[in-house]
C-alpha cells in the first residue's frame, strides 16, 4: 500500500457537487493499493500513520502523533500513486490493485482509522468516485509512505 499524509488544518472531499467527508485539523490520507497488499499490510500502514510524530508540540517540534493531538482524517482513495511515469507521457496505472480487492482495503483501512479516531474524526471519500479535494496544507507537511519500505522490526 501507498499513502501520501498531508498535515491540514481542514479538508474536505466532495463528489458531485455534495460533500462526502471532510476533516478538521489533522491528516488527509491518500490511499493506494497495491495487488498483492492484504488486511494485514493495511493494518501495518494504518498502524504507522497513526504513531506518527507530525504534529508540534508545545515547543514547536514534531513530537506528536495524530492520535496525541485528537486529530482527524480525511481518507481518499488514489490508484494514480501506483502510476507508473518511466516510459513515454502517459503514466501506467496497471500497477494498482484491482477494484475489488482495492474497494475492500480501503474500506477496511477506513474502519481501522474509525476504531482509533472515533467514527465522527474519520472522513471518507467515495471510492472510484470522480472527486474534488480541498485542504489547507498545514505547514506545508508532506510524508510519502510505502509499506515495502516499512520493515516491521524498525517500525
């Protein structure tokens, strides 16, 4: 799995001129899927995001994590961070995971996010939805992650 972390100090997604989830300040969560990715990698990335030292704390340093600031999540789902851009002008997008397999993840890594935030500091976007994202990027604070490259013996 892939996520992009954007720090925010509100964000919203909306679908169809109606709004389908939104955030307070926290965290917007871009989501990828990968094939061969399963409920256990997804339970490690969401377990990795919500430990996360990207928030001040009195003294100015990143020292806390999402869940020591009761902050929230917008979380959207994104196949195009599995793009693949290395030959010509189209980027491949046949690296993500398939819908099904990709839908259930997601939905399951939301549900990880709603049992440690509460259901009401979890917003969601529609997944395969055409969506319109709005966020305040607070910093600006930006964090790449990709589960092959989080080992479970460092993190």
């Amino acid at each position: 799995m892939r996520a992009l972390l954007q720090r925010v100090t509100q964000a919203s997604c909306t679908v169809e001129g109606t709004q389908t989830g939104a955030c307070g300040h926290g965290l917007v969560v871009f989501l990828g899927v990968g094939p061969d990715d399963n409920e256990a990698v997804a339970q490690r990335l969401w377990n990795k995001i919500y430990g996360l030292r990207m928030f001040d704390d009195k003294g100015g340093k990143t020292n806390l994590s999402l869940h020591e600031v009761g902050g929230e999540a917008l979380i959207v789902s994104q196949f195009t961070l599995y793009a693949d851009c290395r030959r010509g002008r189209r980027p491949s997008l046949n690296g993500a995971a398939a819908p099904t397999l990709a839908m259930r993840l997601y939905d399951f890594f939301c549900d990880l996010a709603e049992a440690d935030l509460g259901h009401a500091h979890v917003g969601r976007g529609v997944f395969g939805a055409d969506m319109e994202v709005s966020l305040t990027n607070d910093g600006p604070f930006t964090i790449w992650l990709d589960t092959d490259e989080l080992t479970s013996s460092r993190h």
